[in-house]
C-alpha cells in the first residue's frame, strides 16, 4: 500500500498569514525564530533562524465535536510552498518518535490505534492501520506535547 503525507492546505493557511483567526477566533501570534524546533505544517519544513512565523490554535478537524484536539502549530508568516504529497518522511519529523494515531469517517479516535512509535516506523505503521476498514485517516502528533504534526492518508 502507498500513503502519503499531506501537510495543512494551502487555502487554510494563506487565510491565516493574512491575518484571518485561528481555531479559537485569536489572530496568530507573530515571532521571529531561533531556528530551533519550529516546525511549518504547510510547507513541512523548519523555520530558518531570523524567519518570522506564526504561533495559532488549529483544529485538523471539520466540525466541533468531542474528539477534535485543537492546539498550537507554527506556520511561516511569508507565504511559503505547500510540501509535495509523497510517502517520504516530512523534514519536519526529526525527533525520535512521535504518536501515530487512526482516525474514522467520523473524525473520531479509532481506539486501539495510537501509540509513540519510532520516526523511522511511521510510515510502516500507517500501512499497517490502512489495512483496517475503520481507519480513514493517520495524525503524526508530537510524542512530547500531542501538537498535530501532519495528515497521512491512503494514495
């Protein structure tokens, strides 16, 4: 089975760097970076040392309900290019490991589904979920802080 890794939507994001509210109604908050650790989810690079990003509230999720985890991401303030959907691992996951947890139709947690797994392993992980009929979608979370990372689906 083939997966791919898809960062936020470009749509979404450029909504944001223009100031639009984020998950919570706030503007985002604009820094600049250390280079260290700030992570874009449009772009699924790093923000380079002396870039200016925004620190938001998002919800990777369409509707309210009990199992859409909202919390903070990084984006680029400056537009940036959307990463390619490929089944490589994003730049972006450079820790040791992170939660690998399925999804339903529904937006809803498939129980059983999660656990930190080895960056190395997430993608064999994710292929091994795909097997299962109740899994319509993957988050990459943040081992550490539970922060959404990115969206794996089937190709």
């Amino acid at each position: 089975m083939t997966i791919q890794f898809k960062a936020l939507p470009t749509r979404d994001v450029r909504a944001l760097q223009f100031g639009g509210p984020d998950a919570y109604g706030h503007t985002p908050e604009r820094k600049i970076s250390d280079g260290d650790g700030m992570p874009c989810r449009h772009c699924l690079k790093n923000i380079a040392a002396g870039d200016a990003y925004l620190v938001l509230a998002y919800r990777p999720f369409p509707d309210l309900q009990p199992y859409a985890e909202t919390g903070p991401i990084f984006l680029h303030a400056e537009e940036c290019d959307r990463a390619a959907e490929t089944e490589g691992l994003p730049e972006i996951l450079e820790s040791p490991d992170y939660i690998v947890r399925g999804y339903g139709r529904d937006n809803r947690i498939v129980y059983g589904s999660g656990g930190v797994i080895p960056t190395g392993a997430i993608a064999a992980r994710a292929e091994t979920l795909f097997e299962r009929d109740d899994i319509a979608y993957v988050h990459v979370r943040s081992a550490r802080n539970n922060c959404y990372q990115c969206r794996i689906e089937r190709a």
